[in-house]
C-alpha cells in the first residue's frame, strides 16, 4: 500500500486522469469538501464558476499547494495525522459512487484503507450542517448531524443494491446537472447563476388556509405575512424538512403541499430540495426521487400508467424500475405547478383501483397519487399557488412560503453580483426605498429589482438612457424589460436611445398577447396562440422573446408561458398603454378598475374588446395590471415610450385628476380605496395627487391588513393635503410600529384616528405621544384599543396630554395597562382641559389605580372615566356587537386572540361591580358569550 507522505506524489502523477474522471461531474466533491471545511466558501464558490476541467485542475493546484486551511478546531482535532492529501483522497472515496469505474479501481489500487474508527461528533454550525460518510457499507460507520434527518433502513439506503448503481448514478447525475443553475433571463457575465451560490433560504411556515382570495394573490400574501409577522405567529420550516417528523408526532408526514404565490420560490425550492439529494446531503432515506412539473403533464394525451409515466421521461432508469416500485417507502414523487394543471382533478368521485401498471388519463393519476390510494407508502410532495388546492384530509402536512426575510434579502443581493461593492450599493438602496424593500420578500421580484438595478450601480461608465434608479415597482419592471432589449440589441448597430422601436412589432405583439390573456385567466399557450397573435416560430430563437416567454418542451409538443405573472400583466399594460386613445383611455379605467363597461353604443374595437374579454376576469386580477399602467403613463409623458410611436401631452393628466378625484367622493371598497392610492402613487405627478388629495375627507380601511408598501402609499397621497383628515381609519390592519412609523408625519392631521387591534406596543404609544406634543395636532378622537402598549407606553400618552389642546376623547381599552401605568394620570391629566371621555376597561390597575381614577374624577369633574364594562351600558352593548363580528371574521379573532382580549375582559366581568340592573345583566350576557366563543371550535383551532 503506497505510504501517507507518498500520496502527494500520487495525486501529482495521475493529475491528468484524475481531472479527466473528476471533471464529468465536480460538485458532489467539491460540496463534501466544502462541508468538511476542507475548501473556504470563497474557494468553493470560485471553483464552482469555473469550467468542469479548470475547476478540477485549480482543485488540485489548491491541495497541492496545501492551500486549503481547514478552520475547524473540531475537524483539525479529528485529522490530526493526515495531510491534505490523504484528507481529500477519503473524501475522493466516499463520493466514489457519483464518477466512473476506473476512479474507484484506482482508488481501490492505491487507497485501500478507509478510517473505521468512529469520528468524535462535530457540532452544529449557523451557516452549515455538515453530512459525512453516505454509501459505505456496514462496516464504515456513517456520521449525520442533521438529528432530523431519518437515516436509511434496510435496503432503503441509496444503492444498497449493487445492481441499482449503474443507473441511479446516471439519475442522480442528471438531477445534478439539470439543477446545478438558477435560469436567469438576462444573459450577463457579472451575475452568479449556480444554485450553491446564489440558492437564498425561504421562509417557509405551516399553512392555515387563511389567504384573502379577494385580492390580488401578492397583496393577500403580503397581508397574511404582516399578520404572521405581528402576530410572531409562524414555525419555520426549511425545504428540505418538508417531510420529517411534526412537533410531538413519531411518524413521518407522507404527503405534503407546499403553497405560495407566483414567484415566490416553490420551484427553486423543488430544485433545491433534489439538488441536494442528489448530492447525498439530505433526505437520504429516499433511494430515489422523481420529479415531474404538472406543465409536462399537460402535454399527455389518453391513457398512461404510472410505470409508463416514470419511464416516458426516466428512461435509464427502466430496467430497475419494477424492483424501486416495489419498496414505494423510498421513493419521493416531486409534482411542481398544480395551478398550471389543465385537467380538472376529482377528488370527490368513485374510488377506483389503480395499481403502477394501470393505464388511466393522467389526472387519474395525479389524484390517485395524491390520495394515497396509489403507492400509499410513498411520498409525494405537490407545489401549487392558492388559487389551486388539495383537500386537507389528503395533506399530512399543509406548508405555505412567504418568501425572503429581511437578512435573506441581503444575502439575496450579496450572492447576486460578483462584485461585492455592487452587491452593497444595491441592496443600500434598495432597504433606503420602502416601495422597492416591500417587495422584495418575494425572490422573483428581487431577481426582477436586482437585474434592473444592475445597470446603475455597476462600475461600467455604459448607463441606461436618461435614467434614473427606479422608486417604484412601475419604474423597476420598465427597467428590467429595457435591460431584457438592450442585452438584445447591444450586439447591433441600435443605438440605446432607439431600443424599443427596434423591436416595437413584436413588443406590441407580445403585448396583446398578454392582455387578452390576462383578461382570459390563460397562462400557458401553445404554436396555434402564438401564430394567432402574429408570431412565427422563428421569432423566438436567439431573440429577447425567449427571455420573456419560456418554453414547456415534452418531446415533440411545446408549450410557451410569461416567465413571470407579474411579467405578462406589465407588457398588458405597455400594450394598453400604448393603444388606448384618449378617447378611451378614462372609459378603460373605469372598466379596468371597478369592472364598469362604457355606456355609449358605439365604442371603439379596443375597448368592445376589452369589456367582451372582461366578463370572464376577476377585478382582483386587474389590481396590479392598473397600477402598472399608471407607471406607464408616467413613462410616456417623460418620452420613454416614443419608440413604440406615443405620443402623450400633459393633457391626459386633467382628465385623470378629474378622475381619481369623481372615484374619491363615491362610496368605495377599502380594497378599491387602497388601490387607487397605489394608482396615485404609481402615477408619480405631483400635480395630480395634489389636488385629489384635497378631495378625500376620509380613508376607511377598516380590516384591510395592510403591509409596509401599502403604508407608503398611503403617506404618499396624503402628504399632499393641506386640510384635515375627518378620519382615518386603519383599525385591525396590523400595520406594527414599523407601518405606522412610515405614517407619523400625517397622522397629525386626523381628527379621528382608528389604530385598534394594529399590532402596536410601546413604541407606536411613544410615537403618537410626540403626535399629540406637536404644536399642529389636530387629532381629536384616539383610538388605541387592543394594543400592547403596556404602562410604559401609556405614562408617555398622560405626558403628552398635560400640553395637548385638541384630544377630547381616548380609548385605551385592553391595553396592557398595570397600576404602575397611572401614576402620573392625576398630575398630568389635572392639567388637560380638552379631554372629555377616557375609556381604559379591560385593564388590570390594581386597587391603587382604581383608586385614582376615583381622585382624577373628583378632580376633572368634566372628564368622563370609564374604568368598569358595567359603568356604561353604551360600551356593553358595543362589546356584545363586537363578539358577535368575530364569529364571522377569522382575521379579526386572530388579533383579538393575539392581545388576550377576550380573557383580559373576562377577567373583568368576573368581578362583581356596581351598576344598574339593566348593566349587569349585559354584563352577564356578554361574559356567556365570551365564554361560548372561547369555546367555540374556530378559536380553539386558532388557538391550537
């Protein structure tokens, strides 16, 4: 056997036929290394950007050279007596199964000897959890941190059958290969592309079905996030762990569905999840894993079997296929894209029997694998946006993804770019931007925000024409497309300035293809769609079509979708943008927006089109698509759309103040109201929301979750008021101090101020004290109630009021008020002479603040205190009402649930009190009806 100091030498002699056999396929290597602490992240990530052959020649300079320094105070303990290279030619062995014969003969020549000896336990790292030794047989002994992962049984392990090796080493190859990169639809060398570079960790958390169908799904997945986050309501839950063990349940979930919104992350997280599996790093219990996209599965016609399924795209795999099918306990079915799904799925109808070699349509045996009634013992894992669903009884475990956290965004931006200093400026000025930081939860809007930013912070002296960074969403996707043609045309004789008109046929193609799709709920189209929209096949090779509509390729059926939703509503909105006359364009805004169709008998074929079209389309759909348009119209009056020949004059702009001011004086939606606001805010003319903002009295958005965006717009729109809110009401919208922290500079101008149940603490009372401080408050009405705000937060409010001239009436009900928050009410409050009404129930003062409350009445004679439910029969019979709208209204039990209302009044009422007979039995009845509803199944499911 060749000696330890003689394995320099080895490696040295055989480097050409090492490169040659390594460089088919590097990454398992290079990621067990890296996991072993063998390689830095720096050196691992360079590696990976190099081609197959440079990466494993720079290897194995690194190793001989003996620059790869292990930090590892643990592993460095554990090594102690090998060299690098001995160290490396282990780790050869280990992943020996991923390369050819000839590599484990020549390893089973010259390194015979594996360590048998029990390595000592290397802890948990933040940034890694580190996996060994995988396929070696019983007598290597096999070392895991991952304490949830489940470890093969039996034969279950990857190739514990010789005769399975062959081809699922040729499977997992293929999955490494097919998912080592991130598509990206602009080509540009200054990016990072490989998935263990750039993969950025989801927010993934256990699902409750509560999703707001009556909005567009990015608003109602950026409320629901605002409410989790508020409400520290969440459990995370990475990818990879989709399928281990619940909280206090032994078995294993078999079934899983994760959901989440267009473009936010489900099939990255797909990809990761068999990325890593392939490379033998988690969910090893599985031998084998299939994935299929339900985009594929749309191309198959008539009946197929299971068998036939797996072997139609699996081929290699067809010899072995009856003996995997045989052990389903390891096998792991991947079906991404259920929403996309074009048959319809019966999971209500007759049970039939399906075993793997029954042929039957293929939504037949979709269902029947997601039922459980075939393979029952394997496990599948199905991808869907809200829209679509499984029925819960079928889920073992029901999961939603939220996105990227705050932290995972920076580290979104610094994996990004190659240059870190683009890297840094970037994501600086996006967490300096609300508008562009509230979106960014979501990864393809961060790709999208990144991409366009690319051009402004990149150290080349080449800029975008007579641009500047983006502030708005509109103002991001019009960058990101202009990127997507000037990557297009930058190898032509166009000048930048000429970028749209050299491509203005197909862009307005393009363009009506997406709106009269979008109109239509259509998402995936084939050849006949495309030709019908005046496109020839040749159109999409080597042209920006193919970065913006993405092929679905079975054999030889292709399919075609948007690359993103939000991608076809943007080239809608180009396209209406450009072909509504000014004739149309305030009819198409009343189409568009609130669903209403022109009057006139006689209209043009645009708009006949559009109302024809719209019969068939939610007005939820239409939300993002309005605000878009906005964003153009901006676009078109600043010249940016003269290539595609519009023309557009300031004109435009009184009649669309006209407009948004007419829609302001109806009786609107909150969600309509919250959408114009985005409009205005789009819009960008200072001109416009300065006069409509003198139009709006009140903005009621009563129960609208509102996120930091929706804040920002807003402040935006009310900024520009010069007269006072009558009211504005913002009760239950979970805004948390931050939202109302992006609100501060206006809400001095509301003289009735709704912040109930907000998911406010101590700081938002500290922040609305100094409201009340200002010289120009004008509030007169403070609503607080179901706030954390605490003693703390309420000794700032009696601060405040010693000088306030303006509030006459405060409710701090259910507050989290203590009697150390009404040691100064006495000395403060003596000196108000505005106030006239306190309401401060459901708090626990103690006898001492009782007891002030008594003085501080005696003292302001004028001031009406109610500290006791039975003191106001008004406030009883409010309560009473208020239970009630609960038990219609998930949501607003969930934040009643959040601050322990309903016990903190429990409690209250459990003391005898005085008050008349007619108030004590209200208060009698409104503690059977808390009691009821804390009973009630709903809100003990909440609460579970």
């Amino acid at each position: 056997m060749t000696a330890p100091m003689d394995y320099r030498k080895l490696i040295e002699k055989d480097k050409e036929t090492l490169t040659k056999w390594i460089s088919e396929n590097p990454a398992p290597l290079l990621r067990w290394l890296y996991d072993r602490s063998i390689l830095t992240q720096f050196q691992y990530y360079s590696l990976l950007e190099k081609t197959p052959n440079n990466c494993v020649r720079s290897l194995l300079d690194l190793i001989f050279q003996d620059q790869c320094v292990c930090k590892d105070q643990e592993f460095i303990k554990l090594y102690k007596n090998q060299n690098i290279c001995e160290t490396f030619l282990q780790i050869l062995r280990e992943v020996q199964d991923y390369y050819c014969i000839e590599l484990e003969s020549w390893l089973h020549q010259h390194y015979k000897e594996i360590k048998t000896r029990d390595p000592p336990a290397i802890p948990d790292e933040p940034k890694k959890k580190k996996s060994f030794s995988l396929f070696r047989s019983k007598k290597t002994q096999s070392y895991n941190v991952e304490h949830n992962l489940q470890q093969p049984e039996g034969e279950g392990g990857s190739f514990k059958n010789p005769h399975w090796r062959v081809e699922l080493n040729i499977h997992k190859r293929s999955i490494i290969r097919k998912t080592e990169n991130i598509t990206d639809n602009v080509e540009d060398s200054k990016l990072r592309t490989h998935i263990e570079i750039r993969y950025t960790d989801l927010f993934v958390t256990d699902d409750d079905s509560s999703l707001d169908t009556s909005q567009h799904e990015y608003f109602s997945l950026a409320n629901r996030r605002a409410r989790i986050y508020n409400h520290h309501k969440y459990q995370r839950i990475k990818p990879r762990d989709l399928l281990s063990p619940l909280p206090g349940i032994d078995r294993s979930p078999r079934r899983a569905k994760v959901k989440g919104i267009a473009g936010i992350g489900k099939s990255i997280a797909m990809q990761r999840v068999m990325h890593e599996w392939a490379m033998g790093i988690t969910m090893r219990n599985f031998t084998c894993i299939f994935d299929f996209t339900f985009r594929e599965l749309n191309l198959l016609e008539g009946n197929h079997s299971l068998v036939n399924l797996i072997s139609r795209k699996f081929n290699y795999l067809e010899r072995i296929l009856p003996d995997l099918l045989k052990k389903p306990k390891y096998l792991l079915f991947l079906l991404d894209g259920l929403d996309e799904f074009r048959y319809q799925l019966d999971f209500e109808g007759q049970e039939k029997f399906v075993d793997v070699t029954t042929e039957v349509p293929v939504q037949e045996l979709v269902v029947s694998l997601l039922k459980g009634s075939l393979l029952p013992e394997a496990s599948v894992i199905t991808t869907t946006r809200p829209s679509s669903d499984i029925p819960t009884r079928f889920c073992h475990r029901s999961s939603i993804i939220l996105g990227f956290e705050e932290q995972q965004v920076e580290e979104y931006c610094l994996k990004f770019y190659k240059d870190s200093k683009v890297s840094r400026r970037v994501y600086e000025y996006i967490s300096e931007n609300d508008s562009l930081f509230g979106l960014t939860f979501i990864p393809l809007y961060c790709y999208i925000i990144c991409t366009a930013l690319n051009e402004f912070f990149t150290s080349s002296s080449e800029k975008p024409f007579e641009l500047s960074p983006p502030k708005t969403v509109g103002e991001v996707y019009y960058c990101y497309l202009y990127t997507v043609l000037r990557h297009h045309t930058i190898n032509t004789s166009v000048s930048k300035s000429n970028v749209f008109s050299s491509v203005k046929n197909e862009l307005m193609q393009l363009g009506r293809l997406a709106y009269h799709n979008l109109l239509s709920n259509k998402i995936l189209f084939d050849k006949n769609d495309l030709e019908n929209f005046g496109f020839a096949e040749k159109s999409f090779h080597n042209t920006f079509l193919s970065q913006i509509l993405v092929r679905v390729k079975e054999k030889e059926v292709e399919m075609f979708a948007f690359f993103h939703m939000t991608i076809q509503e943007h080239l809608a909105a180009l396209y209406c943008v450009v072909k509504t006359s000014n004739e149309d364009f305030l009819k198409s805004l009343d189409l568009w927006c609130f669903g209403t169709p022109p009057a006139e008998p006689t209209i043009s074929a645009f708009l006949s089109t559009s109302t024809n079209l719209m019969e068939k389309c939610k007005l939820e759909n239409m939300q993002m698509f309005t605000r878009f348009f906005m964003g153009l119209v901006t676009a078109g009056l600043e010249g940016k759309l003269n290539g595609l020949d519009k023309a557009m004059d300031e004109s435009i702009l009184v009649g669309l103040c006209q407009w948004f001011k007419t829609q302001f004086q109806k009786n609107l939606s909150n969600q309509q109201v919250l959408n114009l606001l985005h409009c205005l805010m789009e819009l960008q003319q200072d001109s416009v929301v300065k006069e409509v903002a003198q139009e709006i009295k009140t903005v009621k958005l009563f129960k609208m979750t509102l996120n930091l965006v929706d804040c920002v717009a807003l402040h935006y729109v009310l900024q520009y008021s010069n007269h006072n809110l009558e009211e504005l009401n913002l009760g239950y919208s979970n805004i948390g101090n931050q939202g109302l922290k992006r609100l501060e500079t206006i809400l001095h101008k509301c003289e009735t101020l709704f912040l109930r149940y907000s998911c406010l603490d101590k700081e938002a009372a500290i922040l609305e004290s100094e409201v009340l401080k200002s010289p120009d408050c004008q509030v007169k009405k403070l609503f607080m109630c179901g706030n954390n705000i605490g003693s703390e937060g309420v000794l700032q409010l009696w601060t405040a009021l010693e000088t306030n001239q303006t509030l006459e009436e405060l409710y701090l009900d259910i507050t989290g008020i203590t009697e150390e928050g009404t040691e100064t009410i006495i000395p403060c409050l003596n000196k108000n002479t505005t106030l006239k009404t306190l309401i401060i129930v459901g708090n626990d003062l103690g006898d001492i603040g009782k007891k002030r409350l008594q003085e501080l009445s005696k003292r302001r004679l004028s001031l009406k205190i109610i500290g006791n439910f039975v003191e106001d029969l008004g406030l009883l019979e409010a309560y009473l009402a208020w239970v009630e709208e609960m038990k219609e209204d998930r949501d607003q039990m969930e934040s009643v649930k959040n601050v322990n209302a309903l016990q903190s009044v429990l409690n209250e009422l459990s003391f005898p009190a005085q008050g008349s007979p007619e108030a004590r039995e209200k208060a009698k009845e409104l503690k059977e009806k808390i009691t009821e509803l804390l009973n009630s199944p709903q809100f003990v499911a909440l609460r579970s």
